[in-house]
C-alpha cells in the first residue's frame, strides 16, 4: 500500500513523534509499503534531500527555535497525491500539516488516522501570550480534530481512557510505538566511563529527553540531590536539549552538583543506545509523556527504570518487575532511586526482567498491528464525509477482541 504521513516535525528534529514516525516507516517499508512523508524543512538547520519525503516550507518558532512550524500551503498537494496514488493518510498533529493532510484525506475520499501523540494541554507553556486560556482551546482542538477522522491511534491504554473523557466518539486502537531491538544488539557497557571519565564505581543515573518543562527534570535535579545524601558516589546524566537547558544548569550550580551531573547535549541514536548500556538505572520523572519510548529503550538495554505513575510511563514500567512506579512525591521518587540502587538483590532480578519484557513492543509487532489497522480502513473504505462511521460493526467489535488477547 502507499502510505502518506502528515507531520509538524521530523529530522533533524529530534523527538519521540520523530522517532514513532520513523520506526514504523522503516517497518512498513521492510514489509514493501511505500511511504510518502509530508513535513517542515528547517531553514536554519542542515537537512539533504531524502527520496519520498516533501517538505513545506516552515518558520522558526521563537519558543522554541530548533522547531519550525510549517506553512500548510502548497499549489502541488492534490496532484502530488493523486500522482502516488495513496491509499491512506495517517496524520500526527491536529494543527497545521495534520489539517492539511485531513483536508486532502477528504478530498481524495482516503482513509484518515491521527496518532494521538500529545497531551497538548502539557505544552502550553510554549504558548506564553495564551497560555492561562489555551489549555480548553488545544483540549477543544484536538477533539474536534479527532473527531473528524476515521480511526485515532493511542499510545496507551490510560490515553485511551483520557481520550474518552475529553469526548473523542471516533474508534480508538491502542498502538504504542515499538523499540528497535536490532539497535541493542551490540552494547558498549563502558561508554559513558569512557567518554566522560565517570569513575569505575560510581552508580550512574540516566534521563533521555527533551530539556524543558513538561519533562520535569528540575524535580529530578531536587531528587538526585537528596539521592546524593546517601549514594554520594553517583553520577546523574542528562541526555538531549531543549529550552531549559540554560537553567537546569544553574540549578544544579546552586545545589552544587554542577559536578556530578553531564548534560551531553544531543548525541547520535548508537550513541544514545550506549548510554542506556553503560548506566545503572533510568529515571523518568514526566508526568506529561503519553508513552515513554524512552522507557523501553532502557529496558532493551537491560536497565530497571523508576518513573512517576503518569499516562504511557504507568504503562512502560511492570511495577516490582522492571522498574519502580511512585506518585508525584520528592520522597517517593528518591527512595525508589535509593531503593533500587542499594538492594542488590531486587536490581538484579529487575535488570533479568527488563530484558525479558522489552521484546513484547517491539517495532515489528507494533508495525503489524499499525498495517492491520490501515488494512480494515481500506478494505471498507468509506466517504469522506461520514467519517466517524470508518469501520462495520463487525471489524471494530472484532479488533476489540484483539486489543484483548494482544501481547500489546
């Protein structure tokens, strides 16, 4: 089939929708799918010309300045998908280029899914002129959106119960996005005690992420201070950037900690899969993802993770088998770290598991479940304009069934 995704970023942008856009696009073409990717370019970044991808011309957006926002605007669209002859529009934003991508899924009477990647009302803060009004508007969004296409896809079964409550009518299908397990083959324990001199000993504590407020990670500086207290010889690293990198750094100045902690700033994705080989436990403290790919990532890699009970990571993490799950609480979060690390016992039984569980969402399983879904939408392909009506009875009671028995 000839797949068309609609998306508001993608490389060199780095995040967990780039990174979900990019796994399964890489297993449907594995399977002899082709796939046409919708996007910003990046006009002050360095990107290169890539077969089947179409770029919009974008601005950078001041709040964020290595994101673009791309203009929705193009004299060719229409033609250019009748020209590949797309069977389905799968779109990963309810703004900009996710609006276009519904517009032409309308037009062309195709199929529609939307990824419900985001809990936008989370991402306010980089709204600042709106922000004490916009939480209702994007909320008021999204639903609306959601509500106008065929089919929307959840990254977790808690956004699947969000998602109801918020009134979203359209079917939903949990897909989580899956972890490359290829990528974890070859590991290099010592990475990080190599590249950034951390002493052999010294336990090493791992964030992957985005540096900026919906990700929490000021309370995981407040935490690993305190986690200091009583494993002094322990290093937290933080891996990825973001807008405040700039003021973490100055909190862990005014902690002084600036010494046991190691921004690394963007890094490679074999880089990155060193990381999580050569550190000791993952530490999640979001409370805004609606998944953690992150999360998974780390267990492929053999480590137990301590995460907030929130959405997707309350997922990702089998409490008391790979990881630790805590409410939104310093001492809790801390103890867990604490915990974990010192009970020798309980962190080697988890590290077993980790590896034992990653597998069960891996990126080919999660492929096949995304194709099965596109299948059902094409095979009962229905007109535009009674898009909340996609699938028979019969098909949705039966991938209710699925949901049930799959390992997903």
């Amino acid at each position: 089939m000839n797949i068309g995704i609609f998306t508001d970023s993608f490389r060199p942008y780095s995040s967990g929708v780039v990174r979900s856009i990019e796994l399964f696009s890489r297993e449907y073409t594995k399977r002899g799918h082709s796939v046409y990717i919708f996007c910003p370019d990046y006009p002050y970044m360095h990107t290169f010309e890539e077969e089947n991808v179409f770029r919009f011309r974008s601005v950078p957006w001041p709040a964020m300045t290595s994101f673009s926002l791309p203009i929705p605007i193009s004299a060719y669209l229409n033609q250019t998908i009748e020209r590949l002859s797309i069977d389905i529009i799968h779109v990963h934003s309810p703004f900009l280029l996710g609006r276009l991508g519904a517009k032409a899924a309308r037009r062309h009477k195709l199929p529609l899914l939307f990824t419900f990647h985001t809990l936008y009302e989370h991402y306010v803060h980089y709204f600042p002129f709106v922000e004490n009004t916009s939480k209702q508007v994007v909320q008021s969004i999204a639903r609306a959106f959601s509500n106008r296409c065929n089919v929307v896809i959840a990254p977790s079964q808690l956004v699947v119960e969000y998602l109801r409550q918020i009134g979203i009518k359209t079917p939903i299908v949990k897909i989580p996005t899956g972890i490359d397990m290829d990528e974890f083959k070859e590991l290099d324990r010592d990475w990080l005690k190599n590249k950034y001199d951390v002493r052999q000993g010294e336990k090493v504590l791992l964030f992957v992420g985005r540096l900026g407020k919906e990700k929490n990670v000021a309370f995981l500086l407040k935490a690993f201070q305190d986690v200091l207290k009583s494993i002094p010889d322990c290093r937290l690293v933080l891996v990825g950037k973001g807008p405040l990198e700039e003021y973490l750094r100055q909190i862990c100045q005014q902690q002084g900690i600036e010494d046991k902690v190691i921004f690394t700033g963007e890094l490679t994705r074999q880089q990155i899969v060193h990381c999580y080989a050569s550190s000791d436990l993952f530490v999640f403290p979001s409370i805004s993802d609606t998944q953690g790919l992150v999360i998974g990532e780390a267990k492929a890699a053999g480590v137990p993770v301590v995460a907030i009970r929130a959405f997707g990571p309350a997922e990702m993490v089998n409490h008391y088998e790979d990881g630790l799950l805590t409410e939104l609480s310093l001492p809790a979060f801390t103890e867990a770290i604490i915990k974990l690390l010192n009970d020798k016992e309980l962190y080697a039984r988890m590290r077993k598991q980790s590896l034992i569980n990653a597998p069960l969402i891996s990126s080919e399983l999660c492929s096949e479940r995304m194709l099965e879904v596109y299948r059902g939408l094409i095979g009962n392909r229905v007109n535009a304009a009674n898009v909340r009506k996609p699938f028979s009875k019969k098909y949705f009671k039966n991938n209710e069934q699925n949901e049930k028995v799959s390992a997903l």
